[in-house]
C-alpha cells in the first residue's frame, strides 16, 4: 500500500474501532473491549510508522485528495490529508500516547456508567482520530473540523466522572473557555474565506501572495482570530486558565493525553498556519509575527513557571510546568527558522513522554492514597520506592538533564533564539523541574517538617479543589494496595523514550530535514497545488554543543538546589503576599476567565499590528 492510500487510514481505522466499542459495547466484556481499544490504537500508530518510514525523503509531502477531488486550475473544493514528516511524527507520537494512556488504564481504570465497557476506550480513540486528522488536514476548515472533535471528546473526557460536581465544573471552564477559541477560529477562516474563496491552506497561501506588498486589516484580523484559537488550545496565557481546572479532575490516562501531546497541537496549529498561510509576500510580515509569538512566549513562560511553583495539588503542579514549557515551545516557534523549529520539535517529543511518564506517577499515588496533595502525602510515597525513582528522574529530565531529549530540544531551541532566552529557558526548566522535584523528595522521601508540625494551618480558600485532599481513587475497589504491572511499565518506557529521543543521531538529522520543509512555504504550495518536488535550503540539523550540555546542567543543578531549599519550608503556612494577586487572577470564576479571553484577543491583535 501506498503511503498516499495510508493517511486516511491513519484518521479513519481509530474512527471505526470508536464507532465498533460504541455499538458492541454493552455486549462485550470489559476486557474485550480494553483490548479492542488498545489494538486499534496500536495500529493507528503502526499505520503512522508505516507512512513516516515509507516517506522518500524527510523534504517529501505525500498527499491524498478524498474521494478523488483535486483542484483544477489551482483551485479546489476537496479534502487533501497533507503527510509531511512533521505532520506524521506528530500522528506517530498521539497514537502511541494513546496507546500508552490505554495501557495504563487496562483492567484497572474505573468507568462509572455501568453495562458501557467500552465507552471510556472509545471516546479515547475518537480524542486519537481528531488529534491525527488535525496533523495531516490539508485544508483549514477540516483542520477546524477535526480540532473542535478533539475539544469536544476532551470535554467529554474531562468531565467523565460526572457524578463529582468539580469534574463537571472543570469540564465546563474546559468547555466554554475552549469554544471561545472555537468561535474566533472559525470567524477568522470565514474572512479569509470572504477574501480568497478557498479554504485550502496552499490555496489560502496562493491567493494571499498573488498580492504582495503587506497584509491589510482583514487579514490581520484573519490570523488574529485563527491564532487565538489554537493559542487557546496551546494554554498560553491568557488564555490558559482552563488547563489547570481540566487537568485537577480529568481521569489520569486524560491528563496524559492533554499534557503530553494535545496542548503541543496549538503550538504544532500556529506554526502550520502560518508557514503555510501567512508566511508569503501577502501575507503577515516576519518580524509582526515575530514580536507576536515572543512576547506571548515570554508571558507564558514566566507566568507558568511562577505558578507551577506555587502549587501543592500535583496535577495542577504538572499543568502549570506544561503552561511554563508551552511558552518556551512558542519562543523557540517565534525565531521562524528551521533551526528553532527542529528544536521545538524534538523539545515536543521529548517533553510528551517526560510529562506522561509524570502524571502516570501521579495517578498511582492518587490510586493507592487517595490523594494528590503534598503535604498529605508527605513520607508515604516511601511505599512506592519504583514510582519515586521515575518521579525523581521525570523532575531531572523536565529540568533538562543530559542525555534526554528534553535536554537536547531545550539546547537546540536555546541556540536558535540565542541572547537572553537562554538565561530564560535556564531559569523556567530550572524551576518546573525544581517544584517536580521539591514534591518527589516531601513524598517519596519524606524530606522538610512534617505537615501540621508548628505550622499554620491552611487558608480556608485551600480546599480540595486545590489541594488534592480527598481525591476518589481512579481504580475499582477503591485504593489499590499495590502498583500493578501496567501501571508502573508505562511510565517507565515512557521515560525511556524520551531519553531516546536525545540519543539516537538519525533521529534528530531527521527532524532537521523535516523542519527544513515545513518552513518552506514555497515549497508546499508547489507539493499540493502543482504536484512539483522541491528541495528546500538544507540547514545544520539538530546537535548536541557543548553549551547546550552545559546549560543543561547548570538548569538541572539549579533544580537541585533549589528543590533542597524549598522542602525546608512548611507547605501548610500561609503563602507569601506577593503571591496573592496571582492566586485571584486564577480565580475559577468563568466570567473572569472570559474576560481574560477577550484581553488575550486584544493583545494579540496589539502585538501583531
């Protein structure tokens, strides 16, 4: 088979095992239909293998036109699925942390609605099928398409235990903060619709560089509309609020998919829309674009690190260091180069595995102590001398310890943007790393004062919605009294795949051809309208440097260090002042959050005129 013929198996086959769960569910086992679901996604990310390894080159874009519609004389109406090797490997790393997520809920998993074995395993397989057809849509209104699916079963899934008021709630901030972003997504592709009559990205791209000479206001507001959108999606602030919310109450396996690959999307989003769209004489000027991404970039990173440190509930410390690490991925985007792409890139895969491999260590405790909070859990992680080994190294790799591939994109990106970004990506790998550490070493080793022991008591407004007190077990039968098997091999290959990531050389040369295509926009527009091969300039690939090396290690010491100091501080007193008008932008509150929305419009628009 070709790899042409394989993309839309690629999006189709986790469609029909979604649809096969669905009307076989109630008459199948629980087993047989975790099974199912697991084999499914296996060969959704068999089929991805198959179509990134079949690739002729890392420059070649192999496309398909469903149900045979292509354009005629450079317009079209048809649905092309573009597999580029950036657009594969993405599809390649959602099914395989789908296939992880669903591994790691076998057999254990509690699924609420009784008699519907194979609602949790589906609603999984369609969250795949819309992440994979939003990798490869070839056409903007299909990548919307697929986009709003992805949200739509992340709702679902956020909320999936619907008899908890805070999962419902959670599950609507999701809801309504990420249909926000749908509405100017989709009034966005309406104006360039307005303007161009297409609604393919090459086609989009060719019609807006048949007039040179700058955008005006109707494609500006185009792309401001579109990207804050996918922004939403991507957390970054201000329109990340909802991320924290989501993952406090989503389904362990959901945080998974939502940290490790689902907010790399938004990032993965921007960069396709504009090196396709934008990126032309016609369309946003480079250094506009530029200033956009880097000044959201800085904003996030900081402010993600910041709060990432401030947390004691472990799912939204993990949330927030996603929030953090999403500005690093937009600063290293914001260079528009393929250098600051391929370190973006391998940063994305490293990071996906690095972060799922840590929510998976948080289920586990949630499952045997019914809590993610740290103070509570202070000391009895000692329980679980394996999970804190893979928490401890998640912490190190997050703070960009060589040989991890985190350390490698961190190094890479680092390079590209150059200047004081270094100083920067130091400083927010050093202080998501330290918090990750700060509460590997309170829980699985019992280190700083025991909680309650002459410290004040906590502020009133902690309660368990962000302190992860009396959290419900995620498994049937209540706690478990072991780690199974699954539970502890995920994470642990996980981890082991994200160490690959920096050590294996074909990997990232890989990468570094596959960035120089994605970022030549003239290229792409020849591969989908015209069916012309084109090579583009050919950059250094992705590389370990000695700086990079050290700078890693300067960020892992400070992690280190700054973990040490932290478990010296009682968790249970009163959080530092400067630290409140913080806490209350975080309020919970949807109507701030849709202001904040609005706001995070509006600065975009202001920063890309």
């Amino acid at each position: 088979m070709s790899v042409d013929r394989t993309l839309p198996l690629i999006v189709a086959a986790p469609l029909f095992g979604a649809a096969l769960l669905v009307g076989a569910g109630r008459r199948l086992p629980r087993s047989a239909a975790e099974v199912l679901g697991c084999l499914f996604a296996a060969g959704t990310a068999a089929l991805a293998l198959y179509a990134s390894a079949g690739t002729p080159s890392s420059t070649a874009r192999p496309l398909e036109w469903l149900g045979g519609w292509r354009p005629h004389g450079g317009a079209g109406v048809g649905i092309v699925l573009v597999g580029d090797r950036i657009g594969l490997g993405l599809a390649t790393l959602v099914s395989l942390l789908v296939v992880a997520a669903l591994a790691y809920a076998w057999r254990y998993f509690d699924e609420p609605p009784r008699r519907h074995a194979g609602s949790f395993p589906a609603l999984v397989l369609l969250f795949q099928a819309g992440m994979c057809g939003f990798a490869l849509a070839g056409d903007l209104f299909n990548a919307f398409v697929f986009f709003e699916l992805m949200g739509v079963v992340a709702y679902a899934l956020t909320g999936y235990r619907v008899e908890e008021a805070r999962a419902v709630q959670g599950a609507l901030v999701f809801g309504v903060v990420n249909s926000l972003g749908a509405y100017t997504t989709l009034l966005g592709i309406g104006l360039l619709y307005a303007r161009t009559g297409e609604l393919g990205l090459a086609q989009i791209g060719s019609a807006l560089d048949a007039h040179p000479g700058g955008p005006d206001a109707l494609v500006v507001a185009a792309f401001v509309l579109v990207a804050a959108g996918l922004l939403v999606k991507a957390a970054a602030v201000p329109f990340h609020f909802w991320l924290a919310d989501a993952h406090a109450v989503a389904p362990t396996p959901v945080c998974m998919l939502m940290s490790g690959v689902m907010v790399e999307l938004g990032v993965y989003g921007i960069a396709r829309v504009y090196w396709t769209v934008f990126a032309g004489p016609g369309g946003i000027p480079a250094p506009d674009a530029h200033r956009a991404l880097l000044a959201l970039g800085v904003l996030t990173a900081v402010l993600g690190a910041v709060m990432c440190g401030l947390q004691r509930h472990l799912k939204r410390l993990l949330a927030y260091s996603t929030v953090a690490h999403t500005g690093l991925f937009l600063i290293g985007l914001a260079v528009l180069t393929p250098e600051g792409l391929g370190g973006v890139a391998l940063y994305v895969l490293a990071h996906a595995g690095v972060k799922a491999a840590l929510f998976a260590c948080v289920g586990i405790l949630l499952d045997r102590f019914g809590s993610v909070d740290e103070p509570e859990l202070h000391g009895k992680g000692r329980q679980l001398p394996w999970v804190g080994v893979l928490f401890g190294t998640g912490g190190l790799a997050l703070a960009g310890l060589p040989p991890f591939g985190t350390a490698l994109g961190k190094a890479v990106t680092e390079e590209a943007v150059g200047g004081w970004a270094t100083a920067l990506f130091v400083v927010v790998s050093a202080v998501t790393g330290g918090a990750v550490l700060r509460a590997g070493a309170r829980v699985f080793l019992g280190l700083g004062p025991v909680p309650g022991s002459g410290a004040a008591s906590p502020p009133a407004a902690a309660d368990a919605e962000t302190t992860g007190k009396a959290e419900e077990p995620e498994t049937r039968g209540g706690r478990l009294s072991r780690a199974p098997v699954s539970m502890l091999a995920v994470p642990t290959a996980l981890l082991a795949g994200s160490l690959a990531v920096g050590l294996v050389p074909g990997l990232r040369t890989g990468i570094g051809r596959a960035a120089d295509a994605f970022t030549d926009h003239a290229g792409y527009l020849a591969a989908v309208l015209h069916g012309r091969a084109t090579e583009p300039a050919a950059t250094p690939p992705p590389h370990w440097t000695t700086a990079g090396v050290l700078w890693g290690l300067v960020a892992t010491a400070l992690a280190v260090g700054g973990a040490l100091l932290a478990v010296r501080r009682p968790l249970g007193a009163e959080p530092a002042r400067w630290t409140t008008p913080l806490r209350r932008l975080h309020s919970g509150h949807m109507g701030d959050y849709v202001a904040w929305f609005l706001a995070g419009v509006t600065l975009l628009g202001v920063l890309v005129v």
